[in-house]
C-alpha cells in the first residue's frame, strides 16, 4: 500500500527531486571550489570557511523549496478529482493522510541522502585540512528534518477542510490588522503579536528555528 | 443479511439549496436496484452517504452489514464504485493505475483483470489523460470488477458512452452480477437501460424518494385511465389515485398504482365510465410519478 | 535670558564675525578675542551646571561590598540587590583583590528620562510622540580613584541579574585600566572576570580554527610554539608577516592589514599593478613584496581578543586568591611572564592547559539536538493531526 502511494507521488515530483538532487550535487562543489583539489596546505581555510557557510542559506532554500513542491504535488491529484478515488479506497482516512505523509517524507528523505551523499563525495575530492571536519550526515538529517516542517505546514493546509482554511486566514488577517491599529494608535511601539509570532516561530524552539542556524557541509 | 443498503431516516443538507429529507432506502441483497432520478434530485449524493464519502445528519446508514461512516473501510473493501466522473489519478498509465488499485484491495483478480483489459481493448502503457471518455469508463469498471465485489455502485456509468461502449460495459457488468450473484446499485436518468438489466426500482426526486418497488410492480402497476363523467369528490379508491387531470369535454385521466381490473366496479359504482385502461411504459410511468410527487400528490 | 540663551547667541555671532572679511582693527580683533573667551567659559560653566542638576537627584549613598554607591531613591532597592549578587562575582573572580577595591571603586547608578516615546504607524513608521516624563534607561557609570570608566546603558525597567552582569563588566573595564604594562593593551584594557559559557567556548573554538592566521590555527591544532608566537607572549616577531602567516593567507592579509582608515594612506607608495597582481590574482610573491612595504605596525597580534582574553582568565583561576595582585605588579618581561606570574605556573603549563580547554570546546557534531528534533516533531505531529481531520472534499 504504502509503495503504491510513494510512486505516485514519486512520479508527480519526479522531474522537481531529480533538479533538487542535481542541486544537492552541485552545492557543496560551488561551496568547496574555494579548495584546489591538490593538496591541503595551498588552500586558504577562512575562505573555504566562508563559502561552507554560505553554502548553508542554499542548502536552506533548497530545503524550503523541494518541501512546498512536494507538499503541493502530494494532494495535486487528489484535490482535481475532488478527492473522489482516494475516498473509495478501502483505509481510514487517517491512515490514507499518514501514508501519503510517510510517502512525502521518504521523497524528502531521498533528497536528503542526496545532501549527504554528494557532500561526502565533494568533501573526499577536496583535502580537507585538519582543524576541519566533514558532516554530511549531520547535514543530511538537519536538510531532512528542516524540509519536513514547511512540508507538514503545507500539507496540512492543503488537506483541510477549505472553510477551516478560510476561517483560519481570516483570523490570521484580522489578527494582523487589530495588531496594526492598535500599534498606530500608540498604543504599542511595534506590532504586538506578530512580533510575538516571528519570535514564536524562529525562536530558538520554534518550528522554523532549523533556518537560523547554519547548515554546514564542513565545520571545525 | 437481507438487505445489502439500508438506510433509516437519513437527514443531510450539503448546501443551503438542497437538502435530503428523511430518506428510507433498502436495497435486497443480490439486486440490481436501478436508482432513477432526474439530474439534481440527490442520488449522487445518496450514494456518497452510503460509500461514507459524506457524513449524514441524521439516521442510519448500514452498507453489507456495517454502519457508516464508522464502517466505511470494511465496507469498501466489499465494494465495487464507479463515480460518475472520472475520479483516475491523470498522470498515470492502465497499467499504474491497476497496480494502485490492487494494492488497496486484497481481493484483487489479477487474471480478471488482465481478461477485462483485452476484453475492453485497453493498453497497460496508455496514460489516463489521454483515454477517450469510453475508455475512462471502461477501466472504472475494469477496477471496480476486478476487486470482486459483493456490491457494486455505479453512478451514472454509462453516462456518455457511445451505444457500442454501454454495451461492452453492461455485458461486462450483467457477466459478473450472473456469476457473482452480486448486489448492484446503479444510478442512472436513462430509464430504458435500466428497464432492461434492474430487478428492483428506486424514484428519488428533490431530495426524496418517492417510489421505491419490485421492478415488475413499478412496470405493471401504474397505469392511466380514461374515465368520463366522474364527479368532482370521490370517496377513498381502492387502488391509488396518483393524479387526476382534465381532459376535453367531461372526460379525464387518472394516473393510478396498483390498478386490478375488477376494480372498474368501484368507478362505475361513482356514476363514472372507464373509456381505456393505458399501459405505461417505464419512462413514462417515471414521469407520472415525477409529475404526482411535484404537484404534492401522493406517490 | 538663560545661560543656554546667551551661548547660542554668542556661538551666532562668533559665526557670523568668523564669515567678515579680516579685520585689522586691533579693538574689534580684541573684542571678538573676549567674546570667543567668553562662549568658552559659559559653555564649560553650562556643562558643570548640568552635571550639578544631575547629580542633585542622587541623594542616596550607601556602600554595597567593595562598591561605593550613589543613586537615585527609585533605584535604591534593585541597585543594592544587583551590586550585592556583582560584589559576590567580583569577589569569587578576583580573590583577594577585591578587598583592595574597597574605597575605591564608585558606581553611579543614574535614571535616564525621556518626555516622548515612539508611536508605530502603518506606512509613515515610527515618529515622536510627547508624553510624560518617564525613565527609559539607567546609566551606570564608575570611577577608580577619582578616574572614569567606561560605563554602561541598561534598559529599564532593571531586571537584578542583567544589572549585576553590566556591573560585572564595568569592573571588567575598571580593573583592566589599572593593570601594569604590558599586559593592558594587550586585554584592551580589560581583564575578565566573568567564566565564558559553553557556547561563548565553541565559538571561540570556531574563530581559532579559521582564523586567517595560519599561526593561530595551528596553535589550536596542538601546536604550542604557535600559540607562543601567535599570543606574542615572549615579544613581537621582528618579521610578523612570516612568523604569523602562510602563503595561503598572504592575499587576504594584504586585503585586510593596518587600520582601516589609515589604508589608503599606507598604499600610497604601493603600485597598483602590485597590488593587483596579490590582491586580484593572488600571486604570492607580490603579497610578499607589497606586505613587506607596510610598516609593522599594519600586522596586530593574530590571536584575537577573545581568545587572549580567556588566556587571562584561566591564569586567573589558577593562580588563585592572590592572582590578580600578582598580574597588576609590573616588572614582568614579557606577557608570557606576567600571565605566568599571575597563575603561578609556568608559561608552558598555562599554554598547555589553555590548549586543553580550547580543545574540550570543540563544538559537538552539528547533527541537530534533541530540543530542535522534539519542537520539529512536535509540529509535525501537529500538523498531522490538522490534515487526518481535513475534509478537503467539502
């Protein structure tokens, strides 16, 4: 069952995790490139330093948009025939959503592999000096992890209820514009809640606290 | 078990516009329960009721033994559906969807299915959104049939189809339910094709059913009457007055179920004259009821 | 008419005479000279007066530990709280030395007012709006004998332990402008009290790692000739550039060496073809040659401050009660020397021990921890849990 449902969404994601792991491949090459493949002493660390750690925000873009591809794709199917098929099929509904969420995880999860396979290989090609390390399992799990939350977000907003979706956004919009009013008439120097949500959701437990930190492919 | 479908009392309103109303329906089991209607008169929606695809307001609802919506997956598991769109994922081939499909059901017939795909002249390579309407129509029975199913619903399957695909599918259809002995419901407004293949007959309209009969009830026991002379109030009739409407002259017809000869007595008895006792066929006696139920009268 | 009044009129004047064409009347030369004098001596008189005003609101003296305290009677409460938890640190740091404070450290802890606040708008931001007189922030500042210290700003309302902490780093400053040559400079003038936390630690660890100082990098690989040389703890190398450097460094280093804003001046001599060819093409014989025309001066000590710093403090808990007091008693030839003395150990053992501490702060496999994992699964399930109960179909 759940093998059925992966290859579905495999093939409706296909061509985004074939560019996504093209990528994977091709960022840890751009970030090392810093690195003459000769020999460890010709290289400048700090530089090659700098361009793992900007390599992160790309790890961290790539994380972000193979997530909301995936998720979208995930109910693309469903959601023009109105969910009709996928309501016939002899499961309950939560095991329905769990195995289309396991299946949109594990394509996650083969990108991810992807982030630590080809950083493992660009990291053996290039010498790597030895105050640094190469992490590429580390990064694949936090790659894996950070991309399953905007996924889970997003995919939980598609497979809801469209009125709870519209309920929920008017919330959020009134939210936001007695947050504004209340800050222009002095009552609070700066929106009040929505600085409250921004701190929420990038503080250092919140759920998109993955994208503060760095995503590093070497470190010391 | 009896009955395959029961429902009891069932109460939805999907919209603000539209609303079934106490809804009381049985399907026999090892029927072909044709289920007519004109478009809107909320058999698709029964049928989402009764698949568990919607959840009732009100009333019960038993499919092949459990309740739904609590018992939906078992009951599907038994069920055989056709929508009546195409509800295929697009991007997949035949031969895709039917892996999709069997790993859902463990009562999948490969070697069936493998028979019904040559039979229909389906390709396993073929993509679903390159299929023709017939060909969609085909490979929903094909999975519907495949799964073995101890009751189909199809909704409006042939809904469409040119007369040489209807054919292909009923045959396929009338094939299974004979060797099965199967329970079907089938929906549909083509009233002749059900005449041919449905044991039992259920009218719904706006939300209601308004009849609900052995297939041999419904096609011998409507009938219309041409009688002159009758007065304007008549005593309770011993069959049932399911309209009356004037015609030239003194003359007028009535529109009655469960009509018997004998009972001619009865009209003579009120200073009336039966002129002619008309046979109805089914479509028109589905219009007699149509026209009974809109104009309040008893069905 | 006001003192402030009659200044800026006189600053009007002073700027208008100073816009005529030269004047030779020798009485009007004199009476612009008494005017200037004049401004000069009102403008100094202003700044007194000011602080007088100021200092009037600070009727409340009392001594806390080794600190004397002056405020205000709004701040009594939490400034004897905050300054009995810093007296504690202080004393925990400096030993003994603490006691000799005593008598002559004063902190004043001082209310800052503000008659506005600002209002957030949509679309125009943030503008001034008039409001009562409230406190926005505390001052505090510090004397040594008689001397200014650097002092801080603290949000108000206080919070206790922030305010301890900011006092701690005013000691910090206060303590480091006394110690005795040439360790001052060496610590900024500062010399740290306060333990450095784990993470302070690993990033530490980090900036060593990848320092552009090829010298400091391999200190922290276990090189401890390289920690000598790149803490200059004996002397400064008489070739800075060879001792501290690799080739691999050198175009960096020539990107980046000297003072900022004395740069331009130290290129000057330099062709721009030479600069080109290091800087641009990264040819390491011409980052010789341009390096070697700037002055060695261009080329501070490659140990960054942090990590000097830590250096400091560790000779510190080592040494013990009387640590400090044998860091302030100059005499010391070298740094490596005075550290040394304050420990009581010698230099090798401080490096050996410092090169252990750093190397224990090595910061842990960046896999994510567990409280990252636990708040992604938490909103995971979540989210989970929102779409099994969706009806996307209605």
């Amino acid at each position: 069952m759940f093998r059925a449902i992966l290859y579905t969404q495999w093939k409706w994601a296909r061509p985004v995790l074939l560019l996504a792991m093209l990528v994977a491949g091709y960022i840890p090459v751009d970030a090392l490139r810093a690195a003459p493949y000769k020999s460890v002493d010709t290289y400048h660390i700090p530089s090659l330093y700098l361009g793992i750690t900007s390599a992160s925000v790309y790890y961290q873009l790539l994380a972000l948009g193979v997530a909301v591809v995936v998720a979208i794709s995930t109910w693309q199917a469903d959601g023009q025939r109105r969910h009709v098929y996928a309501l016939s099929l002899p499961v309950p509904r939560w095991r329905f959503v769990l195995l289309r969420f396991g299946a949109g995880a594990a394509l996650l999860g083969t990108v991810a592999v992807a982030v630590g396979l080809f950083g493992a290989l660009a990291a053996a090609l290039a010498p790597l000096p030895p105050m640094l390390h190469a992490y590429p399992i580390g990064l694949a799990v936090r790659f894996w992890l950070g991309a399953l939350v905007p996924f889970a977000l997003i995919f939980a907003l598609l497979s809801s209820d469209p009125r709870r979706v519209r309920l929920l956004v008017a919330a959020v919009v009134t939210v936001i514009v007695v947050d504004l009013l209340l800050a222009s008439l002095g009552t609070t120097e700066k929106p009040l809640i929505l600085g409250w949500v921004l701190d929420g959701l990038y503080s250092g437990r919140g759920p998109l606290a993955a994208f503060l930190s760095k995503w590093m492919l070497v470190d010391v | 078990m009896s009955d395959a479908i029961s429902l009891k009392h069932v109460a939805y309103r999907p919209a603000r516009e539209f609303a079934i109303r106490d809804l009381n329906m049985t399907v026999p089991a090892g029927a072909i329960y044709g289920f007519l209607g004109p478009n809107g008169s909320g058999k698709t929606t029964t049928i989402k009721l009764i698949l568990g695809m919607q959840e009732a307001d009100d009333g019960t609802i038993d499919v092949l033994g459990h309740t739904i919506p609590q018992g939906a997956p078992q009951a599907l598991a038994r069920i055989g559906y056709v929508p009546e769109k195409v509800h295929l994922y697009a991007s997949l081939t035949v031969g895709e969807m039917m892996d999709h499909h069997r790993a859902f059901f463990p009562t999948w017939d490969a070697a069936r299915a493998g028979e019904l795909r040559r039979q229909f002249g389906l390709r396993t390579e073929q993509k679903i959104d390159r299929l023709s309407k017939g060909e969609s129509g085909k490979l929903m029975m094909l999975l519907a049939l495949a799964t073995q199913p101890e009751l189909l619903v199809l909704d409006e399957p042939t809904d469409g189809l040119d007369p040489v695909v209807r054919r292909d599918v009923l045959s396929a259809l009338v094939e299974y339910v004979s060797a099965r002995n199967a329970t079907v419901l089938v929906s549909s407004h083509l009233v002749h094709e059900q005449e041919r293949i449905c044991d039992w007959v259920g009218v719904m309209d706006d939300g209601a059913l308004i009849a609900e009969l052995p297939m041999h009830a419904f096609r011998s026991g409507i009938k219309r009457l041409r009688v002159s002379g009758a007065p304007p109030v008549l005593p309770a009739p011993p069959f049932m007055m399911l309209g009356r409407t004037a015609t030239a002259g003194a003359e007028e017809e009535w529109g009655v179920r469960g009509w018997q000869p004998e009972m001619a007595a009865w009209i003579a008895a009120q200073g009336a004259v039966l002129r002619e006792v008309i046979d109805l066929d089914l479509e028109e006696s589905f219009v007699e009821l149509l026209r009974t139920a809109r104009s309040g009268g008893v069905a | 008419m006001s003192d402030r009044h009659v200044v800026g009129a006189l600053f009007a004047l002073g700027a208008w005479a100073g816009a005529l064409p030269a004047q030779t009347d020798p009485a009007l030369l004199a009476r612009r000279d008494a005017l200037r004098a004049r401004a000069d001596s009102l403008t100094s008189r202003l700044a007194s007066l000011d602080a007088i005003a100021r200092d009037s609101a600070l009727t409340v003296t009392m001594r806390v530990g080794v600190f004397a305290v002056r405020t205000t009677p709004a701040l009594q409460e939490i400034a004897r709280a905050a300054f009995t938890q810093a007296d504690a640190e202080a004393r925990r740091a400096l030993g003994t030395f603490a006691d000799s404070l005593g008598g002559h450290l004063t902190l004043t802890l001082r209310e800052q007012h503000r008659a506005w606040r600002a209002s957030w708008t949509p679309l125009v931001g943030v503008r001034r709006v008039a409001e009562k007189d409230h406190i926005v922030s505390v001052s505090l500042e510090a004397t040594l004998d008689g001397r200014d210290v650097p002092g801080v700003l603290v949000d108000y309302p206080l919070a206790r332990g922030e305010l301890a902490t900011n006092t701690l780093a005013v000691v910090e400053r206060a303590v480091g402008f006394n110690l005795a040559a040439p360790i001052e400079p060496w610590l900024n003038h500062r010399l740290p009290l306060r333990a450095a936390s784990d993470g302070w630690s690993a990033s530490l660890y980090r900036t060593l790692a990848t320092s552009d100082a090829a010298v400091v990098r391999h200190c922290v690989a276990g090189d401890s000739v390289a920690c000598r040389v790149g803490f200059a703890l004996d002397s400064l190398p008489r070739d800075r550039v060879s001792a501290w450097y690799d080739a691999s460094d050198l175009p960096t280093l020539a990107r980046t060496a000297g003072d900022p804003m004395q740069r331009g001046w130290m290129l000057q001599a330099i062709s721009n073809d030479l600069q080109e060819a290091c800087v641009g093409q990264r040819q390491v014989e011409a980052c010789r040659q341009m390096l070697a025309r700037l002055p060695d001066e261009a080329f501070r000590i490659p140990m960054p401050g942090a990590a000097r710093e830590s250096l400091a403090r560790l000779a510190l808990e080592i040494g013990g009660a009387g640590a400090v007091s044998r860091l302030r008693q100059g005499g010391a030839p070298s740094i490596g020397a005075q550290l040394a003395a304050a420990a009581g150990v010698s230099t090798d053992e401080l490096l050996r021990r410092w090169m252990a501490r750093v190397a224990a702060a090595r910061p842990a496999s960046p896999l994510p921890n567990a409280s990252f994992v636990l708040a992604s699964l938490a909103c995971i399930a979540v989210c989970y849990g929102w779409a099994a109960k969706g009806k996307p179909w209605n």
